[in-house]
C-alpha cells in the first residue's frame, strides 16, 4: 500500500514536466551572473512579486537569512514573532551568523503580531544599554496557528510602523503563495508592503529544491554578497531553477492556480476531524482550550490538532495504516495537504485515523472492524 505522506508540504515530487525542464535547461556559472535559467527565474519571481530584483538560493532559511545580512548590521535587533520561523526553526543563525537578537513578541491566533506590541518594541536608540532596533519580520502563511493567511492591509500597517522608524519590513513567505490563494490577491499587491520577501519554491509549489528573495536592487546586491559568504554560491543552478520557472507559469500551466485543491483537501480532512471523538482543538495559539477542532480555521494547506491519549502511539497506530502525519510542538499533530494528495487520499486518511483512534479507545487494543469508507461521507 502506497504510503500517504501528510508529513509536510515539502515532501512533494517535481513533476514530469519540471523533471524534462531540468534535464533541458540552459545553464552556465550562477556565480557569475552566467547561468540563463536562475536569471529567468529571478526576473520572473520579481515582476510577479512587483520587485525590482530576485535571488535564488537553496533554501527558505538561506532565504530568511542572507536577508537579515543585507538588512542588518551587527550588534542589531529584529522584531519578530515569538511561535515564527526564524525564531524557532532556523538553529540561531540570527544570532550565530547574523550576528543579531531578536525581540520576540506574543502571536496571535490570527497569525499577526498586536500593532501597538509592534509600536512598543523598538528599542531606544540613545540608550547605550539596548541594541539597535534594525528590523521587522513578519510570517505569510503563519505556521503556529493553522497556516493563518495574513492580509495585504495587516502587512501594509506593519510597514508603516517599520518605515516610520526607519526600519525595513521583512516578509518570511515560505507559503507566501498559499496566502495568495486563500486571500484572492495579485501576489505583487500582497508583497507590496514588504522591502524584501522569501518564498519557497520547495513546498506548495512542488519544486525539488530552491527559494527566492526579492526586494530592491541594492538590498538584494548585499543578498547575494550574503549568499556567497554563507556557502550558497551555486554553480550550474538552472537545473534547479528550471523547476522553478515551470512553478510560476500562468494559469493551469503553472503550480501556483492547483494549490487551490490543496486548501479545499485541508477543509475536508479537519470537517472529518472535527466530528471524532479523540479529536481535540490545536494547541496553543492556533485554537485554544479544550473543544473539539474548528475546520473554519482551515484556511490553507495545514491541519493542527490534539488527540485524546498517547500522541506517539497514535502516530504510529496511522502509520501503520499508511498514513504519515508529523509531530508538532504544543503537543500538536500535523496534517499538510500538497500536490500529490488527492481527494481519495484524504478519504484513505479520514479513515486511518478514525481506526487508530477506536484501536486506542478499545480495551484490548484491538483494530477496528469497521468497513473501508464507512461513514466517510457522512464525517466529511
């Protein structure tokens, strides 16, 4: 039985198409401006996000990071989710490459950060005892509460505060596309407020590997100087590139249209959840307290919840029905929907973890009898 793969939205294959782009494409020595394909992909990602310029590197995190070093001067301080990326999945690199800290503020369950907590943070700048406030970052899709869509005019108030101090705004838009989606916006007008922005290329979009920054020509000058110091220097790139040209095609030629079907897979999985008993409400800031899972906040690609008993033996317990869902923090687990995951997938799945669960709620511990597709319609 072919395993159904809910771990990540990175665990996609490149499709036939990106795999014939690849092994055709025109490439030459990225490090020198040479290679054909990554300029193509660069000049695309930008006019797409209304940039002026683009950069390729190898992944979201080389993303994020190559970014604070253009933005950043040592000894300097971001303003950043506490639940975001940067903070907490990216090994310190804002501090250990960077050379930076971070002023971690409180997410909310709608994925943004308060205003005035924004507003509050900046550090004073004629106190010799506090670094020097020198960004704003922001997450789009926001992980931590259910893959929350932030809109363009949250983003644009961001802004506002960062640029009235002086500072620039960051956008970490690993799923920036899924948020474009879900909002039914042009990307350049939800990229707009931001000065630099990462997206992946590696996720929804399906590619193998790769991630692009764009932002002002000067920024991403000071990027791409970043890039080569940090190891990212690639030299045939275009064979990676290639894919990602493919991705960001119009219409149904392209990756970006499809992850439509994704989100709507996500709603039909957490509708299912919700309505089981040993299904309980994410953690944390995604949905708080102990009720059952609201599917209304699954906007995206990402289902978060809790389970009544052992999380580990429930995991196990799907997997051995072929399902993989992932260990998430506050005692979560996770279910993303990408390409690759139909729609009979997520009726395989809705059945698996419904099993797993009567397999835990039975005495013995034996497994359900139950017939394959039994109320599926009915939970979905």
């Amino acid at each position: 039985m072919e395993l159904i793969d809910l771990r990540s939205d990175t665990v996609t294959k490149p499709t036939p198409e990106m795999r014939r782009a690849m092994a055709d494409a025109e490439v030459g020595d990225d490090v020198w401006g040479d290679d054909p394909t990554v300029n193509a992909l660069e000049e695309r990602s930008a006019e797409l996000l209304g940039k002026e310029a683009a950069l390729f590197v190898a992944s979201g995190t080389m993303g994020n990071l190559v970014a604070q070093l253009a933005h950043l001067a040592r000894g300097q301080e971001t303003i950043a989710g506490r639940q975001s990326h940067i903070v907490l999945d990216e090994a310190a690199g804002h501090a250990v490459i960077v050379g930076t800290s971070v002023r971690a503020l409180e997410d909310r369950p709608d994925g943004t950060l308060d205003l005035d907590a924004i507003r509050g943070a900046f550090r004073d700048p004629l106190d010799a005892h506090e670094p020097i406030t020198g960004l704003v970052t922001i997450e789009n899709t926001h992980a931590h509460s259910m893959g929350q869509p932030v809109s363009v005019a949250y983003t644009a108030e961001v802004a506002a505060i960062a640029h009235e101090r002086g500072v620039p705004l960051h956008v970490d838009g690993s799923r920036i596309w899924n948020a474009v989606v879900a909002l039914g916006v042009r990307p350049a007008e939800l990229a707009g407020p931001a000065d630099t922005l990462t997206f992946c290329l590696s996720k929804s979009l399906g590619c193998p590997v790769g991630s692009v920054v764009v932002g002002p020509k000067d920024v991403i000058w000071r990027a791409r100087r970043a890039r080569k110091m940090v190891g990212g220097g690639m030299r045939q790139a275009g064979i990676l590139a290639a894919a990602g040209l493919v991705a960001l095609r119009d219409g149904d030629a392209g990756m970006i249209d499809r992850i439509a079907d994704d989100h709507a897979n996500a709603r039909l999985l957490a509708e299912a959840l919700s309505g089981m008993a040993g299904i309980r409400a994410a953690g944390d800031i995604a949905q708080p307290g102990e009720g059952p899972l609201d599917p209304g906040r699954v906007r995206t690609n990402f289902v978060l919840f809790r389970v009544s008993g052992d999380r580990a033996a429930f995991l196990e317990a799907v997997r051995t029905r072929g399902v993989l869902l992932e260990w998430y923090p506050h005692d979560q687990v996770r279910a993303v929907t990408h390409h690759g995951i139909t729609r009979a997938d997520i009726e395989r799945t809705i059945i698996a973890v419904r099993d797993a669960l009567r397999e835990a709620a039975s005495p013995t511990g034996a497994p359900a009898d139950a017939p394959v597709g039994a109320g599926v319609t009915q939970s979905a």
